[in-house]
C-alpha cells in the first residue's frame, strides 16, 4: 500500500527505529519526543521556553518536538504533542 515510514525514536538512546505502515493509519499511536533530549514532554528534563519568543508561561511540546507558548502556538497553527498521560487515560 505505499512505502514504510521509519521514525527514529529514542535515537540518543540506541537508535530504535519504529517502521509503521500508511495502511495501521489510525489506530497507530505515536510519541512526539523533545528534540533536544529524545525523550517525551512528561520525562523531558530541559529548560522549557517557548522556541521563538523565549516566553516561559504555559509552553508545551509540540508536534515537531519544540516547545512554543500558546500565542506562538496559535501564529504557527502548531498542534500540542500528545502526552502519554493524555493517551493512556
């Protein structure tokens, strides 16, 4: 049905890859991982601040691992990542 995506996950920690198929689409949940330490926002150790206006107040990661505030957010139509909390409950 269409070539395999490979996303590394982890790659700091071993260069895991995950292949996943276009046809597993919607039920295939995936990690958004912090782009500086490869780890997911609810274990990520780094300085939080949003990536364009250094703004510290309510900043999140988001779907191309950089943490923005809700205002660059908003002006980059960027989605927030999707915690394994969020998903696991």
């Amino acid at each position: 049905m269409g070539w395999p995506i490979v996303v590394s996950e982890g790659f700091a920690a071993g260069a895991v890859l995950l292949i996943l198929r276009k046809d597993e689409g919607k039920n295939m949940q995936t990690t958004t991982l912090c782009s500086q330490c490869d780890l997911p926002e609810d274990t990520c150790k780094c300085d939080r601040y949003c990536c364009y206006c250094q703004g510290q107040q309510g900043v999140r990661l988001c779907m191309d691992g950089k943490y923005y505030c809700p205002d660059c957010r908003e002006a980059c139509e960027i989605s927030v990542a999707q915690s394994t909390a969020q998903s696991n409950g």
